[in-house]
C-alpha cells in the first residue's frame, strides 16, 4: 500500500460512521414514537425527524469519506493522502465524543419515554373519576318503550362522585326509576353509592314494594358499618295499572306532573344506615300519559346565592311553567338555572332524572 495514512483515514471514517449510525438510529425510533403519540404535524415529531436527518447525513458522509480513502490509499495517486489527512480533524472529534452522541440519542429516548409514562398515569387519575362517576350515572340509559328519558349529571369540586340515578325495567309493564345521593367526597362514599345502586336494583327485582326493597338495602348497608348516610328515592311506573309507586329515605322531594297540577312526592321514611332498624312507607298516585316525574339530589337545589337556596320551590315552579317541556332539555334548564342563580360554581355534584310518560 503506497499510502499507509489514507487506510488509517479510511478506518477512522468507518468508525465515526458506526458511532453516527448508532445514534441515528435511536433518534429514528424516537421520532417514530413521536410521530405515533403526537401526530406527523407536531413540533415535537418535526425536530426529532430534522435531528434524524442530520445525523443520518453525518453518518452518510462518514461513510463515503470512508470508501473513498479506502480507494484511494489502494490507488498510486501522490498527494492525497494531504487532503484526507484534513479529514482527520473532524473524525477526531466524532471518535472522541462519540460516546457522548450516543448516549445523549439515549437520553432523549428514555426521557420521551418517561414522559409518555408519566402523561399515561395523569390521564389514568384524571379519567378515573370520570369513568367512576359513569358506573353511577351513564350517560346512556336504556331505550324504554312508552316513556321520554332525560338526565344530567355535574360532578362538583369533590375528586370522587356520591351521586347516582338508574333506570330499568322490572316487568314489560313496569319501570323503576331510581336516584340516591351519599354523604360525603372521595372514594369511600363513591364505593358506597355504586354498592347501594346495584343492592338496590336486585332487590326490586326481589320485593315487588319499593319500600320492602329500601327495607333490605338499609339493613344489608348498616351491617356493613360504614359512617356514611344515603338519601334514595325509589320509583315504580306500571303503565298497565295507570299508577305510580314510591318510597324515599329522606331524599329531597321528587315531583309529578299529573292532571295540570305539580304533585310533591316527599320522603316517607329516615335517611339509609341511619337507624338499620328503620322502617318505609310505599305510596301511591294515578300515572296517566303525558305526566312527567322529576327526580333530582340536593346539589341542585342547594346552590346559594348568598343566605339563599335553590331550593325545591323554584325546581316546582320551573316544572310548573312549562311541564310539556322535552324532559332532556328541562335537566339542562335547571341546571342552568341553578348556576344563574348560585353566586358561585356549584360545590356538590348535581344529578337529575327526568321521566314523562308518552
């Protein structure tokens, strides 16, 4: 070989090259994995595929300075090996800090990692309350043949929801509509209100009497030994007997449009897993076609304005002044009402149930 320092030249080339290459293509998963979690148009996905492409060239031109001293030292060409020698400087450079390159491509793929993790575990604790609060109160309820179905549900400033409503259907006749609320924030009464929901739809599937089946849920909760109470009102809609039965442990007052007048279905019995020996009443109205129930819990009708509330009279008139109403738009309609009126945001989680017979 004429020119010993042009294969020097060519191997120091080939080693900045592999160095290059390896960070190139850390940089080309990373962007990848950007490109994927972010989107082809973010700016995120734009600098690591302009980073690639950079060190992709480095790596390309390394490699072709590589091949050409390797050429040339097996050529008799005199005074090339001056010029690639030039070359070295730069290749010196690679080779001294190539470690550095590689582990900094490293870096920056553990970090996106790490922040994609971090980002999955946010998004797992923001959505878990929601998810939760879906279980209490979904946004689908089932198709019921016969009757027009509104709700709404606004979780307040508490993490976890305590609110519930169902709606199901015991017999091809007869529905119950169903809507409770229990003391307290967190995941203590949140537990509580999803166990109570669905105690309480197997025991009406059970006990034919609303109030037998308030019975039962107060009796298998108190032994459970929690510290919350609960309020639940508890419907049943037969359209085949033309009538409307319900029992309610201290919940605020439900109400029925029946024959062109407002009729107030008030509790008729103590708060659940206050007294696990407490005692239900089941009362009876006429259900006709057209009539609308509302149900509703006390975050409605507690917002304040100052020493003022809500309350259940103005959820009374509201029905009053226009109960033919789309029942889906007269829950937006009180909500909104109850939020024009309270001098600040809505601290409890407001549920509202809405039924009319068609």
């Amino acid at each position: 070989m004429e020119t010993p320092i042009l294969a020097f030249v060519a191997v120091a080339c080939g080693v900045a090259a592999v160095l290059w290459a390896r960070s190139a293509r850390r940089l080309r998963r990373l962007w990848r994995h950007i490109e994927v979690e972010a989107g082809a148009d973010s700016a995120a996905t734009v600098l690591a595929r302009s980073q690639f492409r950079k060190e992709l060239h480095t790596t390309t031109l390394y490699g072709v300075l590589a091949l050409a001293a390797a050429v040339a030292a097996a050529s008799d060409v005199r005074g090339v090996d001056v010029v690639f020698a030039v070359v070295l400087v730069p290749v010196v450079i690679s080779i001294a800090y190539g470690k550095d390159f590689v582990r900094d491509s490293r870096l920056a793929e553990d970090r996106v990692e790490l922040e994609r993790r971090a980002e999955e575990i946010l998004n797992q604790d923001q959505l878990a309350p929601q998810r939760w609060a879906e279980r209490l109160a979904p946004r689908e309820l089932p198709a019921l043949d016969g009757f027009e179905v509104g709700k709404l549900y606004k979780a307040g400033t508490g993490l976890m929801a305590g609110d519930f409503f169902d709606l199901f259907r015991l017999a091809p006749t007869r529905v119950a509509a169903v809507i409770g609320d229990v003391t307290g924030h967190g995941i203590e009464p949140s537990i509580t209100a999803l166990q109570s929901k669905y105690l309480l739809r197997m025991f009406l599937r059970q006990f034919r009497d609303p109030a037998q089946a308030l019975e039962e849920l107060n009796a298998r909760m108190s032994a459970e030994g929690g510290e919350e109470l609960i309020s639940v009102c508890v419907v049943v809609l037969d359209i085949e007997a033309d009538a409307l039965r319900w029992a309610s442990a201290g919940h605020p007052t439900a109400w029925l449009w029946h024959d062109r007048e407002i009729r107030p279905l008030r509790s008729t019995g103590p708060l659940l897993m206050l007294d696990a020996k407490g005692t239900y009443t089941s009362r009876e109205v006429p259900l006709d076609t057209g009539d609308l129930l509302l149900l509703y819990t006390d975050g409605l009708i507690e917002a304040r304005s100052g020493d003022h509330q809500f309350g259940e009279e103005r959820v009374a008139n509201m029905l009053r002044r226009d109960p033919g109403a789309d029942p889906e738009v007269l829950c937006k309609t009180l909500l909104e009402a109850a939020k024009d009126f309270s001098s600040g945001p809505l601290a409890d989680d407001v549920a509202i149930l809405a039924l009319r017979r068609a």
